[in-house]
C-alpha cells in the first residue's frame, strides 16, 4: 500500500466554465488556470502521482508547453491512471476536501463522486468528496479561488 497527498488551489474568474471532478458546475465564475483549471482533479492527480513517487502534475504535464493548453484534466487523469496501471497499483480510496466559499457544491457532490468513481474504475464508496467553506478568511473565504486537498491509498494488483 502507498498513500499520496495531493493539492491544487486556482483563482476564480469571470468568463470561465467552472469544472470540478470533471462536472460542469453552473456558475458565472470559473477557474483560471493553462488547462480547463479543474482544481479538484488536478489535486487528486498529484495524489496518485505522489504515491507513486512519480513527481506532480506540472512535472509531467508543465504548463510551459503549448499542447497542453485549454486541454480537459480529466485527459491528465487518464494519463496518470495509465501510469498507476502501468505499475501495477490501484486505487483503493480517495479522500478530497473542496475549500469555497462560492459556489455552494453540497448539491454537487453526488454527481462529481459518481463521474470521480467511473473515471478512476472504482466503487463510488471508495471516493470522499467534502466540501467546505474558508470561514470569509482569507482569498479563499473572499471568494477570490477555490483550493482542493487530495488524499489517496493506492494498492498492488496481485495476479
């Protein structure tokens, strides 16, 4: 077994589609960021990289480099999945705390767990996903981004 701490934090912005967990959330504020900005798989990414002492999302996809540009996270996902197969690992849980203080995501959180579970071939119990406010402290609790705290426990495939 191998544990990986990911996060993420991006500044939130007008004019930008608001993604989390690979969810279009309805909101007239969005991230800003070189990809789709998804904070909440770019936290969860640098999690499966962590355990896999592989480095962070930036090293493996540096946003220096054009191609990757506007690209959807959940694409980098796919890759970091492939690197944990490729390893022979697993996912066995998944642990987030989403920090906003706008949108409210209570209502959400259904939907990003269950697009989380099919994207990382796991049992929908197997993924946490929390929400919480800053408590109006801070940039964060003025509304000015949304940050993402990632934990994941990662297993060897036996065969």
């Amino acid at each position: 077994m191998r544990i990986g701490v990911g996060y993420d934090v991006h500044r939130l912005v007008r004019g930008r589609p608001l993604i989390l967990g690979g969810v279009r959330i309805d909101s007239d504020w969005g991230l800003e960021g070189h990809s789709d900005a998804d904070v909440l798989v770019h936290a969860i990414s640098d999690a499966l990289l962590g355990a896999l002492a592989l480095g962070d999302l930036g090293h493996h996809f540096p946003d220096s480099d054009s191609c990757y540009r506007g690209i959807s996270s959940v694409t980098l996902l796919k890759r970091v999945m492939a690197m944990l197969h490729d390893q022979a690992y697993r996912l066995h849980n998944l642990d987030t705390v989403i920090i906003a203080q706008k949108p409210r995501l209570a209502g959400h959180i259904p939907a990003i767990r269950r697009n989380l579970a099919d994207l990382l071939a796991t049992d929908p119990r197997s993924i946490s996903v929390k929400a919480k406010t800053a408590e109006s402290l801070g940039a964060l609790g003025r509304g000015e981004g949304i940050a993402v705290n990632a934990v994941c426990l990662i297993t060897q495939v036996i065969h």
